[in-house]
C-alpha cells in the first residue's frame, strides 16, 4: 500500500470565521503568515477576484535560494476552505497542496493548515519512518502559522491544538492515484540507481 506524504495542525482561535476567512483567502496576506518565512510576496496575475482556478506568483526564499512559485486554487469554499496547488510559471498546480480550512467552534474557529506532498511511498517498515519524519517536519512548519495568524488578529495564540502526521483525505483526493504515483517513483527511482551504478561498456 502506498500513501502520500503530508501533515495537518489546527487550533482553536477566538475570533469570528469571517475576519479569519478574509486573512487566510488572500494570498497577499500569506507572507505575514507562513510559518517557514519562506514566503516573501504574492503576486494575484487572473481570475480576479480569487476564485475556483486562480492563478498566484509567490516569491520564495528558502536556503539562500530565490524562486518564484505560480499557484493554482484548486478548492475554492468561502469561508470554509482554501486550497491552492503550487507550480512553476510554465505550469501552474503541479506539486504539493496547501490548504487552510474553517470550522466555527464554541469560543472562535478551528483552523487547519495542512499539505499533502505529490510524492507517494509505501506504508511498510522502513518507509513509514520517512512517512513520521516528513510528517513531524511540516507539522512544525506549520504550527507558527497558527501563531502568526492569531497575532494578525490580535487575538491570544490558539488552543487545544491538534496535529497529524498523514495527509487529509480531501487533498489527496485531488491528485493521481497513490498506487500509481509510487510505482512511478519505484520506477524512476530504480532506473536511476541502474544508470548511476551499471558497469560502463569497454570500448
């Protein structure tokens, strides 16, 4: 059985759904609030205003390395769910998803922040340690987003916070087949190690 890679926090903050929907739906509003601080401007270049199919360049700093990203929105529910799938300029949507949804609470509004990465490994022992590891990775990416969210709210930090170390379902239901992306990675995986260690042909 394969799985894709991914995590997912959420807490509970005290404010309404509505001032919370109007920060995490505008991706201009996405560097004060990515927890890596990989994220330094968004650009909105069609489909204005957002929506189902909108296309955002996002300027990105990470490791020393700039780049620019161009992000497709996939799930499109005001003012429950966002999501958005990142991309290149020539081809816009075509790696991991993120997502931020909304649920009203007693006392505020639990929001999840979560991803799902396009790469699918098997769940058997040695694979599911990678499954924790990446997991445990961008759940800590992600909890200071809900810090940096409730301080733009000017709200106390979140609550009863929840983490998990899998992928949600709705995201992943939005890319290919488990099964078939990592027989595609077993696949190109081994054809690589094949070319990287066969014994060259004597002349």
């Amino acid at each position: 059985m394969f799985r894709y890679l991914g995590a997912s926090v959420s807490g509970l903050i005290a404010a309404p759904i509505e001032a919370i929907w109007e920060l995490v739906s505008d991706p201009s509003c996405h560097p004060q609030l990515a927890g890596s601080g990989e994220v330094r401007s968004v650009e909105l270049v069609d489909h204005q205003p957002m929506g189902l199919g909108s296309v955002f360049h996002s300027q990105q700093h990470m490791r020393g390395l700039s780049y620019v990203t161009a992000n497709r929105t996939v799930i499109w529910e005001p003012p429950f769910r966002f999501a958005w799938r990142v991309g290149f300029r020539f081809a816009p949507g075509v790696a991991q998803i993120w997502m931020f949804s909304l649920t009203p609470e007693a006392g505020g509004t639990r929001v999840e922040n979560a991803v799902a990465l396009p790469y699918a490994l098997p769940t058997f022992f040695p694979f599911h340690v990678a499954h924790d590891e990446v997991g445990r990775r961008e759940v800590a990416v992600m909890l200071p987003t809900l810090d940096n969210l409730a301080q733009l709210l000017g709200v106390l930090a979140p609550t009863a916070i929840r983490s998990s170390e899998r992928a949600p379902a709705v995201l992943t239901a939005l890319l290919p087949s488990p099964l078939l992306q990592g027989a595609l990675m077993v696949g190109g995986g081994a054809t690589l190690l094949y070319t990287l260690v066969r014994p060259r042909r004597q002349r």
